[in-house]
C-alpha cells in the first residue's frame, strides 16, 4: 500500500506544479495582453494608423508676377499631362509596349523616353511617372480615343507656368524648370515629381517668396501601400504675388522698337527713386518653351545663335562705352581743377611721342571748351585733359558714378565691367601703365567696359542731383519667403559731386541734342516739357590702320556686321526737370548719333507719355477706393 500513496503523493505534487505553471504562465500571458491592450493600446494604434494612413505632400501654386500697373506678366495655367502607372501595365515588356503605342500618338523623343525608363526603375510600381506635360487638345482626344489599348497610361490636369508676353520679358522674368539633384536643400517640395524652381531672372532671385507652401493629403493605402481612397485634403499656401516696377507698356513699346536690331538692349530707369521701367534685351527667347520643355532642336538653335538671345545684354553685356565715358571724364576734370573754360585746339588728331591719337572728325573741331568738346564729342580735348589728370582720377570718378561695379538690381548674371587703373593694370597682367593708355581710356575705349544698366546707373546720377541712386526691379522687401514690408520711398546718399559741376556736364549733354552743332540733333524731341538731353558714343571693335584712314575709312554697310562699330546712347528727360533716364547699346550698329539716339528719343518720348497716363489711371483708381470706403 505504501508505494502506491508514494506514487499517489508524486502525481499529486507532479499535477500541482504542472497546474501551478499553467496558472503562471497564463497569468503572463493574461498580463502581457493587458499591457499590449491596455498600456500600450494607444501606441499601438498609432502605429496601426500609420500603416494604414499616409501624409502626402502637395505642391502649391506659384505666385502670380505682376507690372506696377496689375498687368499680369507670370500666371499659372491648367496642362493636360500623361501619367504612367508601371503596375497597371502589368510587367516591363507591356510597358516598353504601351510607350511604343505612345510614340505612334504623341512625339516622344528618345531622351525622354531614357528618362522614363528610368524613373520607373527607381519607383515602386503603383507610383505614376509623368510622362508628357503640356499636351495640346488634340493630343488629349487622339491619346482619349486609345485608351483601351494604352493600359496604365490616365490623362490629369496640373498646372504650369505661363507668361503671356514671352520674348518681350524673357530677360527679366527668366523661366521655370525642373529641380537637379544639386538644387536640392532639403526642403520636401523639391522632391516632388514635376515640381518646378525659378532658373533664371525674377523667378530665381525671387523663388522661394514665390514657391509657396506646400500642402497635404491623408490617404489610406493597404499594406503594399497602394492608395485606397483619399480621407482628408488640406491645400497649401499659394507663393507671393511679385509687383515689378516694370511698366509692361513701355516695356511692349521698346521691345517692338528695337524688334528689327540683330542685337540691341535698352535700359529706362527713374532717376530719383531707381525703379527700372524698361529692360530690354535682343534677340530674345520664348520663356514658355523652357516651362514647357525644350526640345533639343530648339536648345541648339538657342546656344549657336550668333546673337546670344540667352544673354541679357542689358546687365551682362559689357561694352566699351565709346563718347558716352566723356561725361565722367568731364567731372573728374572739374574736380581737379580744370575750368570749363579751359580750351584745346583739335586739328584732328593728337601726337603723343612717336604715336598719333585720332579724334573721329578727321579734320578736328578747332578751339574747344568743355561744352563744345562735349556737344560735339570732340577727342583731342579729353585725349588733353585724361593726361593731364591721369588714369586712377578718372576711374574715381567712375566708380563713384557706378562704373566698375555691379549695380545691385539683384538679376542673376550681372556683370561687373571693368574701370582700369594703374594698380589694376599691374595686378591683373603684370604690366605697367602707359600714357597711351590714359588717353584711350578718355575716350572710353582700351580696357574700359560697361553694362548698359550702369551707364543708366551713370547717366541718373549725373542728373538726380549726385544721388547715388541704385536700380530695383521691386519695391517688395522679403526675408526668405516671408514679406517684410514695401520700400515706397527711398532715400540715397549723396556723391559729395559740386552742383555747379553736375549743371556744367547736364547743360552740355542739353546742347549734345538740342544745339545746331550737337552730334545728337537729328534726335531733337520737338514737344515742348518733354525734351531730351544725352551724350552719343560709338565704341570700336577693331582697330583702324593707318592705311584706312589714308583711303578713308569705309562706311558701316561696306564692313562685316561683327567688325561694325557699336552704337551707343545715353539720355534723360524731361530737361528742365529731369526724370528719365534711358541708355542704349546698338551692337555694331555704326555711329551712336545714326543708331542709337533716335531709339533713346522715342522711348524717352514715350515713357514720359505712358507714365503720365499710368499714374493718372493710380490716383483715380485710389480716389475710387476712398470714395466706395466712406
């Protein structure tokens, strides 16, 4: 009996160990499901909702660009565009398929195609790859009609930017397009598929006040992702509206003014608080095809042109600035110590040495002052007076008139141009200065260079009253993306130039075309209140040998274009108040006085017309307002 209560005992101790771990193991299990249920249930649901909920960024909408009057000069405009679902199409060789059908409805280069090959590749298979944007209607009905036989492929309606004066404002506005890997900061709307920077001009320098804020999507995908169906949708916030100073009229009319130049640019600045009125630039180009996508074609015509249309002459475009340079030789003069009145006699020519310095009339001006070398760009006289007070007082001069110096408008690519001077010379090509040199440089010709937009910068500083006015494109101030406030009005520093010496050269620059004998005559505005006064230059390309001047040298037509002199022009208006400023650069365009001025007379002419009315249209429009508030 006794073993079997042993074994009975056993069983039983045996049976409550095991029903004593039973118990153990389900009350851990029963406090584990506590803690994942109870304790961690909000975790856990959070991280179930992830799963199943997705964040999706969407792009906002680029800010409108808009001239001083409201006239819109970059808007965004609806585009139809193929998208591409690799998943739907099944495996690669139906979509290698599916993009032959394409090619055999819409025109698919074979760089486009790398491209969305390539795409696909790096994407997981239900993500949709943009194939084409910007399709006309007629490629949406054709792509409409077959899509039973293009599976994967959906037409959607997105957005892309539009300019609806093109070429006119290419230069200024500059152009849209794709973000490269270098470009990237960031920022997660630079990854998005088709998002858009500024690449040049106003929407480079200006872009991230124009991006905008980007918005999301709640969607609900399944557990490979996939979207199920959109939850919730909250927009972003559109990119500032950009107001230019620009006034697109003006801008149109010189535009079509100098349609007919090879190549040609014109600046019209207000020369008391620096707002840029017109900026132009020809040959152009169509900003749209950048937006929309250039074909390569279209890029080569582009870069071999031979007139440069991608440059923006009017900044970039360094020039020697010929007669045009006299006028800060004349200041410079009068401030060391040269009277007006100081005179020089021009045979035609002046011999330095072993070595003759011509002035353009062959057989010179005879005895001049300043205002007469001035009114008729005599050479001799500033060949004369540029020895007498050297290279380094002349670039002084210069540079405080801001020469030799970018002028701050802030489009990118703006060149600097070059004020030489005797420590430059030894710096940069280790060489001494020459007297020669001196003398050339009084004419604005040797290693003198200028932009168009500084010798605007030049000519407003001359005639504001020696205020060291700089140009601006916008009065909007933004620190980043944000607005900070509108810089109506401004205020410059002075020169520290004597009135009396700026009267002397504007007086001058008066009889350059309002006197019988001024090189500019033939370009006299007849209006009363509304004339012009200026300073004509025409910079060599080449030199002229001796040989050619003994046969005479030859006419502009009977020369190579390219070996043509340019034409330059520099003006302001009205005279008795000046106001306007207006330079000019004719490229091989010939004499200043046969090219360049007439231009300069009927874009001053017309800015003072089309300003009066837009500023007339403001204040009534402001007297509207007032009277529907109270």
């Amino acid at each position: 009996m006794k073993p079997e209560k042993d074994r009975a005992k056993l069983f039983n101790r045996r049976a409550a160990f095991l029903i004593g771990g039973k118990l153990a193991l389900l009350s851990g299990l029963a406090g584990r499901m506590y803690y994942l249920q109870v304790v961690e249930s909000e975790r856990y649901k959070l991280m179930a909702e992830d799963n199943r909920v997705n964040f999706r960024l969407l792009p906002p909408l680029r800010g409108f660009i808009v001239d001083r009057s409201g006239d819109y000069l970059a808007i965004n405009i609806k585009n139809y565009q193929i998208i591409l679902v690799p998943e739907q199409a099944n495996n690669e060789s139906t979509v290698n398929d599916v993009l032959s059908k394409l090619i055999q409805l819409i025109d698919l280069e074979d760089h486009e195609i790398r491209r969305i090959l390539k795409e696909i590749s790096r994407r997981r298979a239900f993500v949709p790859v943009t194939v084409r944007q910007n399709l006309s209607w007629e490629d949406v009905s054709r792509l409409v009609v077959n899509t039973p036989d293009l599976p994967g492929v959906h037409v959607e309606v997105g957005q892309t930017r539009h300019y609806p004066y093109a070429e006119t404002m290419a230069h200024v506005l500059g152009y849209v397009g794709a973000v490269t890997e270098k470009e990237l900061t960031g920022d997660p709307l630079l990854e998005l598929p088709g998002f858009k920077i500024g690449k040049r001009g106003i929407e480079k320098v200006q872009d991230l006040a124009l991006r905008g804020t980007g918005g999301n999507s709640k969607v609900e995908v399944n557990a490979l992702g996939r979207v199920i169906k959109e939850l919730e949708r909250v927009e972003g916030l559109p990119g500032h509206e950009l107001k230019l100073t620009l006034l697109m009229r003006l801008q149109d009319y010189v535009g079509q003014r100098v349609e007919n130049e090879k190549a040609a640019a014109v600046v019209v600045m207000d020369a008391h608080n620096g707002d840029v009125l017109s900026l132009v630039s020809t040959p152009s180009f169509d900003p749209n095809a950048f937006s929309e996508g250039l074909k390569t074609d279209e890029w080569n015509d582009l870069i071999n042109n031979p007139y440069k249309p991608l440059t923006n002459k009017a900044i970039a475009g360094q020039y020697a600035p010929g007669s045009t340079f006299k006028i800060v030789v004349a200041l410079a003069a009068l401030k060391h110590g040269i009277s007006p009145d100081y005179k020089v006699f021009c045979p035609g020519h002046m011999d330095v040495g072993d070595r003759r310095f011509h002035c353009w009339k062959k057989h010179g001006h005879g005895l001049v002052n300043l205002t007469d070398a001035m009114r008729g760009s005599c050479d001799v006289w500033f060949y004369d007076v540029a020895r007498k007070i050297g290279v380094d007082k002349i670039a002084e001069m210069a540079f405080k008139l801001g020469l030799g110096e970018r002028s701050g408008l802030g489009l990118d690519g703006e060149r600097k141009g070059l004020i030489p001077t005797k420590a430059w010379k030894k710096r940069a090509l280790k060489q001494s200065w020459h007297l020669g040199e001196t003398l050339i440089a009084g004419i604005g010709q040797g290693y003198v260079l200028a932009t168009p937009m500084q010798l605007a910068v030049m000519t407003a500083r001359v005639v504001n009253g020696g205020k060291a006015v700089a140009p601006r494109l916008t009065h909007q101030m933004f620190d980043d993306a944000n607005l900070m406030g509108i810089e109506d009005d401004v205020s410059f520093e002075s020169l520290d130039i004597p009135e009396a010496h700026l009267k002397i050269v504007r007086d001058s620059m008066d009889e350059v075309v309002n006197h019988p004998e001024g090189t500019a005559r033939g370009s006299k505005i007849t209006i009363a209140g509304r004339e012009m006064g200026g300073k004509t230059g025409t910079s060599q390309v080449r030199r002229i040998s001796e040989a050619e001047r003994e046969a005479g040298i030859r006419k502009g037509e009977d020369i190579e274009w390219r070996l043509r002199d340019h034409a330059l022009f520099v003006g302001y208006a009205p005279v008795d108040n000046p106001r306007f400023v207006v330079s000019v650069i004719v490229e091989h365009g010939g004499g200043g006085s046969k090219a360049a001025a007439p231009i300069a007379r009927d874009v001053l002419l017309k800015a003072q017309e089309l300003m009066a009315e837009s500023e007339a249209e403001a204040q009534e429009a402001q007297a509207n307002t007032k009277t529907k508030e109270i």
